[in-house]
C-alpha cells in the first residue's frame, strides 16, 4: 500500500509573496501582482499537463480587503487581465474555470467576467481551474450551518440527517465533487499558516511549504514537490 504512487487529484496553492517579490525588486507591490498573475498561467498549464483534476489557487481572501484601496482596486482588476489574456489558451487547453467566493461583493466588472469564464468554460472536460477569490472558511462554514439551520428550522431535515457528507455538500468546495477535498497543499513564501483557507477541507491534506516566493515558483519547484509528496505515507488515521 505505501509504496502504491498516492494519487494527485486535487492540489491546493496559496500564493503568497507577491509583495516581498515586488519589494526585493524596489518595484510597487502591484508589479508582484503582475508577475504572479502570469505565474497562474505557468503553473496552471503545469499542473494540467501533469494530470492534476483540480487546482485550487487562493487568490484573494475576506481579509484581504483590509489592504491599501489602491492594492484591492488592483487585484480586483487581476481577474480582468488574467481572463483577457489567457483564455484562448484555457479554452485550448480543455480547462474548466471555477470561482469560489463571496461573487457579490465584487466591484460589477469582476463579477461579470468572472462568470463569463465560467459559463465559457462550462462544457471543458479537463482540469478544473478553480480560484478561491473574496473566499474565506470561516465564513463559508457559518454559511453551511446556517443553511442547514434553516432546513431543520422548517421540517425539511432532522437533527439525526445532520453528518460529515451533508455538510460538506454545504461548502462552496462541494461543485470539485468528486475532489472536494485537496491532496495536497502548497503555501509560497516561507509562511507556515492556512491564513482562512479550505479549514474542513484539509483534514487529512498533505502540506508543503517552500520558501520561494510566488512569483519565482516555477514548474520545477512544483514536480519537485509533488514528488516529495508522492513519498509520504498518508495513513489516515490507520496503520
Ligand atoms: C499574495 O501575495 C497575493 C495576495 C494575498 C493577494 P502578498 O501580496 O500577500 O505578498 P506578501 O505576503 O506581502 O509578500
Ligand atoms: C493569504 O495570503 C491569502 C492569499 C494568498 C490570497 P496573505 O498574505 O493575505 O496572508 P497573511 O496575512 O500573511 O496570513
Ligand atoms: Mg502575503
């Protein structure tokens, strides 16, 4: 069973370091945006070409509103460019785009186009590009609750019905079925924390955290990881 290749279906990037890439540079921290914008292409037509069915990319998280307007005007725009310039490549590619995230508290232009790349992409059978954009846990686990809630207050569901898969089909991760839940995590950066991120969804994720900063990360960074990955024996909870 160990030595069995463990299987890579969904595989989950915080990117991280944009910032300190664009300051190592004495560049405007929008410049790391920019490069770790084209990074998502780099690193997208890598994971396609390595068979991945999902790869869930943290974008933007409820927290990170709190930054300068100038940066979030920013990255708000980011979808915009990022859909403009690759998606003849996406659609080439067969790739289906997701965006999981809070869609409407976006500024009406980032929400349209973020649509509009999921409805053009909607038949894609290939990897699924799913962006964790304005997406936090937390607050996506109150959600569920209170969605369930809700049911039970109205007869539809019993307390007893209430269990892990009901739940889980709650979550904004629950359209990745039959991959909801990731493999394997990655955070660039040489931060050590989930920072909001997938909380349910990583019970039983490997994590990987590697000092490169997100724009430096490369498709030779990534195989290597992977098959440091490929070497672990994930037990879950067994022998
Ligand atoms: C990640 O890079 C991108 C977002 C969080 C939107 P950062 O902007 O967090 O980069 P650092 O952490 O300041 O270097
Ligand atoms: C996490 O990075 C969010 C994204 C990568 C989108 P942050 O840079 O916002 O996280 P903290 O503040 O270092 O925890
Ligand atoms: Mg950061």
């Amino acid at each position: 069973m160990s030595n069995e290749k463990k299987p890579l279906n969904h595989l989950a990037i915080i990117m991280d370091g944009n910032g300190r890439w664009a300051k190592k540079r004495h560049k405007p921290r929008f410049m790391g945006h920019k490069e770790g914008m084209n990074n998502i292409r780099r690193i997208a037509l890598a994971a396609n070409d390595l068979g991945i069915k999902v790869l869930t990319l943290y974008a933007f998280s409820t927290e990170n509103w709190g930054r300068p307007t100038d940066e979030v005007n920013y990255l708000m725009k980011l979808p915009i460019n990022f859909f403009d310039k690759f998606m003849p490549e996406l659609m080439e590619k067969n790739v289906r785009v997701n965006i999981m995230g809070y869609a409407d508290e976006l500024p009406e232009k980032t929400s349209q186009i973020t649509q509009k790349a999921m409805a053009d992409t909607a038949n894609n059978t290939g990897m699924i590009l799913n962006f964790a954009f304005n997406y936090g846990s937390r607050r996506e686990m109150i959600s569920g609750v209170k969605k369930i809630a809700q049911q039970v207050k109205t007869g539809k569901l019993s307390l007893d019905e209430i269990n892990e898969n009901l739940f889980a089909k709650e979550l904004m991760t629950a359209k990745l079925a039959p991959y909801e839940d990731p493999d394997l995590l990655i955070r660039t950066s040489g931060e050590e924390r989930i920072s909001n991120f997938l909380l349910w969804q990583i019970a039983y994720t490997e994590f990987s955290f590697t000092k490169k900063l997100w724009p430096d990360f490369n498709e030779e960074d990534l195989k290597k990881l992977i098959e440091e990955y490929q070497t672990r024996d994930r037990r879950f909870g067994k022998v």
